[in-house]
C-alpha cells in the first residue's frame, strides 16, 4: 500500500509541477480571481518594487519553483505612470522563453538603481522654472530605454492581463490600455512600450507623448489624470466580465460565488501633511489657486478611490469572501520627490521600503480618511506571505480541474486503477 501511494504522489506531483511555468489557466478553472495594483510615483516606484521582490520570493518558497513570477499568479495586473512601466516589465514575456517574464523584481530594482538618475537628469533641468515652457525633462533617455527593453511587445502578448490608463489631451477623455478590450477596440493593441511611455509622461515633467498604432493615434499624459492608482479600474474591469459573463475569463458557477483578492500598492504619502484655511484661500489668485487645486485634486482622488474599494472590500467584515491588502508608507519624508533619484533619496526610499514590510498592516478608515494599524493581521511581511500561500492554492487549483478537463473525467480516474486505494 505504501508503494501505490508513493507512486500516486508521483503521478500527481508530475501533473502539478509539470505545470508551474506554464501561463496561469484562466479563473474559469478556479474560484478567485487576482488582481495586482501599482500606483503612480516617479522614483518612488522604488517602493512598491520592494514589497513585490518579497511576495515573489515568497512565492518562489512555497511552490519551490526558484522561476515563479508575478505574472504567473496574478489575474490582472494594473499599474499607472512608473507603475504602468514596472506592469509592462512584469508582463513581456522573454523572447529566450515566452512562457516567462522578460524581467524580476530584483531586476526591476536594478533598473530604478541603474537608470533612475538618467532618467530624472536633475543637472539637464537646472534652469528649469514654472514659467519654463518645455518639460522639466526631455524624456529621450527614458524613451530609448523603454523602447530598448519591451521592443515590440505588444498588449495582446503580455503574459496576464494588463490594465493601463493614461489621458489623452486632444480627445480629452481617458484612455485605458486593457486586455479585456482588445476584441472590441483594435487600435489598443499597441506597442506595450508606447503604452508605458504615454501614461508616464507626466505634466510639465515629461512632454506629452504621442504615437499612431493602425489609423488612430493618440495624444497622451500622464495616467494620474486618470488613476493614480489604478486599484478600482483594474477591479471595474474584472467586474464587467463577470457581469458580460465572459465564459472566456471565468464562467459563473452558482455553487461557487467568485472572489477577489487585490494587491494595492502605493508609492508613499504623508497623512498628516495640511492644506491651508479658508481664510487664507479667499484671497488666492487665479495663478495662486492652480498648485493647490493640483495638489487637492491628486489627494481627493486617491481618497475617492479608497472609499469606492471600501464597497467591494469592506474593511469591517470579517465573513466577506474577498480580500483587499493595500500597502503603503503613510508618513513618507516629503523631501522625497517623485523626480529626486539622487543617492541620498534612492537609498531613503530602499530603507522605507524594507521598514514598511515590518510595519503592520494599515486600514484606511473612509470616514475620518486616516490610517489605522490591524495587529491581527501582523506585518506587511506576514500579509504577503499569507497572500502568496492563497494564489498558490488557486493557481493549483486551476491547474488540477485543468487537467482534469483535458482528460474529460474527473481526476481521480485519471489515476491508473492499480494506484487508487480503497
């Protein structure tokens, strides 16, 4: 008996590792579908590269799999400005092996390491003022080397579903770059690095970047006019699948209601930072009012998108199926500016992010808007890990009733007789 059930472990590890690199079967095979969020931030993308270094090796630990990825786990992945970039190299596949993404964590971290004070040049943007009336930065050294890195990966070819907002200026309505809109509107599958360029290229930062894919082209900023964080576009997305009942993506079981878990991650704020009183507001200038108004609109527009995700994943219910964790450095030194890769801040920016995964996880309360510290859930750390141990399980999951369709019996009968035990 011990040698059959031996031999049975055999079997069903073959199937099962046989298995791990290959692309992630749809959520049709499972019952959760995952979502990785990456927000906009310049240098500070630094941050969240940090904390996915540690959730892909603790997903390398748990499948022993020393080449598990990121895009081997998640769903969808969003990412907006530097996150967009960070999504596009978590998602082109390696032309050496397609099945694998052309970049890791760690190497993302050196590409922030290696690149970032080139393509934050501050000593080419000395002269630079507000009243400057080209970008701070010309952008061509980040252009070559996006274009260097992704070639001519296209949005079709990624190896997950990517979510990707940017905004174009003379159409004047957001434009998002999503796998899930590629059967009805072409002209998205464009160049994954055209894509990355447009919604980094921030205002007054970068120049607006435009580019034509077939007969339509588009005029693009940055994807913070858009999402800063792109956590509840990417879940919209997810959402009008199941409600188009896209067999194609996941079929809806009514034994089985579907789950989301989400990853959000931020790029550093700082809660306690204040604006000015009313009093002093009303004898602003026109001129006066236009930095405030920018500074409020990006704070307001994360805060709106906390308190959206907080219907999907409501913070107080400990029987909801779905699972939110959002991991972000609530008191960033504001010294640290999106554009500042200088030594000293890169190596702040490394230390804060290695300091945020032994923090613990923070909530934010959608009523007073501030953070508030859960130590049932443990560190940052412990969360990802718990996490990597929940797409593991999924993600075998699916490629057991994978298996088991391809064989058109259940999977118990895909087992030689000699072996099943009675």
């Amino acid at each position: 008996m011990a040698k059959f059930f031996l031999l049975f472990v055999f079997v069903f590890a073959s199937q099962v590792i046989g298995g791990l690199n290959t692309k992630l079967p749809s959520p049709s095979y499972g019952n959760t579908i995952s979502i990785l969020s990456i927000d906009a931030g310049g240098i500070k993308g630094i941050l969240p590269t940090v904390v996915l270094e540690h959730l892909e090796y603790a997903l390398q630990i748990v499948s022993r799999d020393e080449k598990a990825a990121l895009a081997d786990y998640f769903d969808v992945i969003a990412g907006t400005s530097m996150g967009g970039i960070i999504t596009g190299m978590l998602t082109t596949p390696n032309p050496n092996d397609n099945s694998r993404p052309l970049f890791t964590t760690n190497q993302i971290l050196r590409f922030f390491l290696d690149f970032g004070p080139s393509i934050f040049n501050l000593t080419s943007a000395n002269n630079w003022d507000h009243d400057t009336r080209n970008a701070k930065f010309d952008g061509k050294f980040l252009y070559e080397k996006i274009r260097e890195l992704l070639q001519e990966t296209r949005l079709h070819e990624t190896l997950t579903n990517v979510v990707i907002p940017t905004f174009d200026i003379l159409d004047l309505h957001p434009v998002i770059f999503s796998s899930f809109k590629l059967k009805t509107i072409a002209s998205l599958d464009a160049k994954l690095s055209d894509i990355c360029l447009g919604t980094s290229a921030a205002p007054y930062e970068v120049p607006p970047y435009s580019f034509k894919n077939g007969d339509k082209e588009f005029n693009l900023v940055d994807g913070i006019l858009t999402a800063a964080s792109p956590a509840l576009l990417a879940v919209s997305e997810v959402i009008q699948q199941l409600n188009e009942k896209n067999s194609d993506f996941v079929s809806i079981k009514a034994n089985e209601p579907i789950k989301i878990v989400l990853l959000s991650l931020g790029t550093g704020t700082d809660v306690e930072k204040k604006g000015i009183p009313a009093s002093l507001a009303q004898s602003l200038t026109y001129n006066e009012w236009l930095p405030v108004l920018a500074a409020d609109y990006s704070v307001s527009a994360g805060k709106v998108n906390d308190y959206h995700l907080e219907s999907v994943f409501p913070s107080d219910s400990s029987s909801s199926d779905n699972y939110y964790l959002r991991i972000e450095e609530y008191n960033l030194d504001s010294a640290i500016a999106p554009d500042d890769a200088s030594k000293e801040k890169v190596e702040k920016l490394l230390k804060t992010g290695d300091d945020l995964l032994k923090q613990f996880v923070k909530v934010m309360n959608v009523t007073s808007f501030l953070p508030y510290e859960k130590p049932s859930e443990g560190t940052n750390a412990e969360a990802l890990e718990r996490l990597a141990e929940i797409l593991y399980n999924e993600r075998q999951l699916r490629l057991k009733r994978k298996s088991m369709e391809k064989q058109g019996r259940p999977f118990i009968e895909a087992i030689p007789s000699t072996f099943q035990m009675t």
